[in-house]
C-alpha cells in the first residue's frame, strides 16, 4: 500500500487534530468480529480506557523542523499466515452418546460419523459402556459413552448442531429422560461457564451420574469439572459414588448380527477361534487346510468355533514374504466359501494380515474383524483404513518384524510393564488415526518378541495387564496354540502334538480374563473352555 504525504513548505506548520477515542463498546464489538480475544479490557491501554464513549483529547502544536522533506513511503502489505488472529478459534468439548433403542451401538456410530461430516472432529471416544436406565426405570438398557470433540461453533450453535443430528437419525422425544435411538449432550466446553436457558455448561447431571463419569474418566480423568473447584477431579467425583446395585461393563461390537464382548461382565462367555491357515508354510498346519477346505470350516463349526481367523502369509520366523496378490489369492476364496456355504451359521470372520489393501478386500468379501500381528505398525495404511472402514481390529503387541522379532526380546523396565508401554502407544496410534476406542481388541503377542518363560509370565499376568491403566475395560485375545513355548515346559517336539499343554494354557488364559482363544484344535479346545467358564465364569 502506498502512501504519499503532499504539501511540502520550508515554513514552520502548525497543526492541531481534535480527535474522538473509540468507547470500550467499540472495542468489544471489534474484538468479537475481528480476533479470537473475548475480553476487550486486555487489549486497550490504560490511557484509552479511562475515557468515556464521548470524551476528546486534544494534542499539542507541533512545528515541522526546518530540513522536513515529504518522503512517499511504502508500507508492506497486510500478510495472512496459518497463526492469524483472524481465524476462528478451536475449542474442546466432551459429548455425552447415549442409545437405548434399537441397534444402540450403530446409532451412537451413526451420530459420529454425522459430527465429523459436520466439522465437529471427533478426536477420541471413551470405551461404551452397557447401563441400567436412571429416573425413569422402565425402559431398557443403555449404552453410554463419550467423545472428545474439536469445533470452532459456540456453545449453542454447537447445541444446534447436535440436536439438529438427532432429528436427522430420527429421534423422537416422547417423555422426559425416556427412551430414545440416540442421545447427544454437551458435557464440558473447554474451561468454560455457560448459563442459558436452552443450555448449563458443566452438564448439571455429570457428578451424579456413573454413566457418564465412567467414559469421562476414560478420557479426562484428571480433568475438573468445575473451574471454580480445580482441585475437584473427574476420578474423584467417580471414587465417591456409590458402588452400583448392578455392575457395568464395556461393549465391544464385533458385526451387527452378534452379541457385543462385554469384557467386565463376569459371567460372560469366552469365545473360541478356529485358525484356518491358508499357508502352505504355516509352523504347525502348513497346507492342510487347502485341500479340504468346506470340511475344515465344517468341523470347526460342528466343534464350536463361534470365529474364524483366516490368514495367507506366514508370521513364522524366517518365512518368506508373499506379494499382496498371492496373499489375497488364498484369503478371499476362504472368506467366499464360509459366507456362501455356511450363512446359515452365526459365524464371526476375522482376517489374520498386516496389509491394508489385504484388508479391506477381506472386509468387503465378509470379514467382520482385522486381527494385525504388528498392531497397525508394519503398514501406515492399516489405522487409517479400519478407521473407514468401521470394523473391529485386533492390535498384537510385537517388536520388529517377524524376521527380527526374536533378537528383540529384552525389556530392561519389566516384561508386563514393557508389554503396556507399546500396546498404549499403539492403542493411541488407532485412536489418532480415528479407530473408535469401543471397536479395539488387544493381543499379548505369545511367542512374538517373548522367548521361552517370558511367554508363560504373560499368561501368569494376565489379569495384571487387563487392568493396567490405559488399557481397562478393552476384551483380550489370547493366541497360545502349539507354540514353542509349549514344546520347552512339556519336552513335545511336534506342534501337532502339544494338545495337552496347549489345554493348560486355554485354561490359564480363561482364568486371566481373556475374551477370546485363538486355536488350531477346535473340537478339544471348545471343552477346556467350556469347563473353564464353568468354573471361572459365573
């Protein structure tokens, strides 16, 4: 922009300016529409703010000095970057997600997907939680949870917003905190107080409700509710409630026809994973489960498999790697097989590769779950896709590849602690890539980066891992069938023959919490957990 000072003189001039100052209502109204900054008091000086909406100042005679040139300035250009003032301000909320109707699950991921289309960001979920209903009692259970939002809309443009997404999905309010398809509330809204009659901020319900407090921990638990009270924490407010008439627990949901895994319910069901290796290099069963396919898949069926994790690349020490075409060459007639042959079965598909595109092609073909033995590591398109895709994943806790996972075996800070570092760091890597907390699965990885005793120390610590924070409440996989780990404690050479100790692990995973055993003999294996839930479920 050019600026030209006209009127040169060698005569002293003399000038006086009468000028009216803005008022702090001016200020206010410019701070609102042209920054971020919502308190105009920090950006007027103190010699502004003391005047009035009407007062003047007026400046003193000034005499130019004798040599005074008029000089044409150039002054640069206003320059827009990423860190303008001008662009509207990010803010963190927490929505409350709540279903009682229907499929609970899929309306609650429903109303997600709607807030990311919408430019609410959805950042991070809390686990879903299955709940008895509060006040009003006679309606059915609930699945509560929460997530954390990034918007740039206001508190009630936000409120707009969400209940704009409840009408769209087709909720119908017909009595007050009655049943409903889908629920969304504004819990928290960064630091911030806000009263209205549509609107209160904090949610006045949240220290009451277990419900609620339960995902908010999840997410928050250090976090205050009330800015006033910063010593008040979210957990704290959870640790003074009263324990519950009826336990809660988290849902994972593994295909629309199937019942969701409730990890904390204690008399839950574990299920039974049939391996239907498609290798012909796999360690135990390479290639016999080719050539007698439909018989294979019907005798897991018969034997109780209620999954089956079909693979086509061997995860074996020192196994070649096959091409992605080779690999779905051997997967997809699998998955066509058991969805052509055997629909009418409610059997669960799940698809063992760390490949993406392997992925979603089985997804697409049937499969309902990715089971990824590097946790999402070994390929960067693996979390993003499942994240599209809306399905379940299995993350594996595993060091390296498995070419070089067996030199990296040490963890200097402890076996279990070590374990919990990655599977957190991995769990967060899922989560940032938009994989929703409640669709995670997680895998000790026996016999993946662990040699010997340290695999029966996992088994022996299960529990342990099941409740160490940052991983509570999420269901487990356990694959210990015919490994070598075996082989060393009962002197079995042959993977085909370690039924026995295979058994004894079953058992011992059962007992640890596991959700679900992944096996090669189905029909032996269904019977020790069987007794084992009998036992230790309940």
């Amino acid at each position: 922009m050019n600026l030209e000072l006209c009127g040169a003189s060698s005569h002293p001039v003399r000038s006086e300016v009468k000028m009216s100052l803005p008022s702090m209502r001016h200020f206010a109204i410019l701070s609102r529409w042209c920054c971020p900054l919502t308190n105009p008091q920090k950006i007027i000086p103190p010699n502004i703010r003391c005047f009035s909406s009407h007062s003047s100042l007026t400046f003193k005679s000034h005499t130019f000095p004798e040599n005074f040139k008029v000089q044409k300035l150039q002054l640069p250009a206003k320059k827009m970057s990423d860190d303008t003032n001008c662009a509207p301000r990010k803010r963190m909320a927490y929505i409350a997600l709540g279903s009682n109707l229907g499929d609970r699950i899929g309306w609650i991921e429903k109303a997600c997907m709607e807030m990311d289309k919408r430019g609410i960001k959805v950042k991070r979920t809390s686990s879903l939680w299955e709940t008895e209903p509060m006040y009003v009692l006679e309606q059915d259970r609930f699945v509560n949870g929460a997530c954390e939002v990034e918007t740039t809309l206001e508190p009630l443009e936000l409120l707009d917003a969400l209940q704009d997404i409840e009408n769209s999905l087709g909720r119908k309010k017909i009595i007050d905190k009655g049943p409903r398809n889908i629920d969304l509330d504004i819990l928290l809204y960064d630091n911030l107080k806000f009263s209205h009659e549509r609107l209160t901020i904090p949610h006045i319900g949240i220290p009451e409700r277990e419900f609620v407090l339960r995902p908010l921990t999840e997410l928050i638990p250090a976090h205050p509710i009330n800015p006033d009270k910063p010593w008040t924490l979210i957990r704290d407010l959870l640790d003074a409630l009263p324990p519950s008439p009826s336990p809660i627990t988290t849902m994972t949901p593994l295909s629309s026809q199937h019942f969701p895994i409730q990890p904390l319910n204690t008399a839950r069901k574990t299920h039974v994973m049939g391996i239907l290796n498609m290798t012909p290099d796999s360690f135990s069963d390479g290639g016999s489960n080719s050539s007698n396919l439909q018989q294979t898949i019907q005798h897991f069926l018969d034997s109780g498999a209620s999954m089956i994790d079909v693979g086509g690349q061997s995860t074996a020490p020192g196994a070649p790697e096959v091409s992605v075409e080779e690999e779905l060459s051997r997967v997809l007639p699998a998955i066509n097989l058991i969805r052509s042959k055997f629909s009418h079965k409610p059997v669960l598909i799940s698809v063992d590769t760390y490949r993406a595109s392997v992925a979603e092609a089985a997804v697409s073909a049937g499969a309902d779950i990715v089971n990824d033995v590097s946790g999402g590591s070994m390929d960067p398109e693996m979390l993003p896709t499942v994240a599209r895709l809306g399905t379940t994943i299995c993350l594996m806790h595993m060091r390296g590849t498995p070419a070089t996972m067996n030199s990296l075996a040490e963890y200097p800070e402890g076996l279990i602690p070590g374990i919990v570092k990655e599977l957190v760091e991995r769990v967060k890597a899922a989560e940032k890539a938009g994989i929703r907390r409640w669709r995670i699965v997680l895998d000790p990885g026996l016999g993946f980066a662990k040699k010997g005793q340290q695999n029966v120390d996992v088994l022996r610590h299960l529990e342990e891992l099941r409740n160490w924070p940052g991983l509570e409440g999420l269901p487990w996989l356990v694959g210990s069938s015919r490994k070598s780990f075996i082989g060393q404690v009962t002197g079995v050479s042959m993977p085909r023959e370690r039924i026995w100790g295979t058994a004894a692990t079953v058992a011992a995973a059962v007992q640890g919490g596991a959700d679900v055993v992944r096996v090669h003999d189905v029909a032996e294996m269904a019977q020790v957990v069987a007794m084992a839930d009998a036992i230790w479920r309940y």
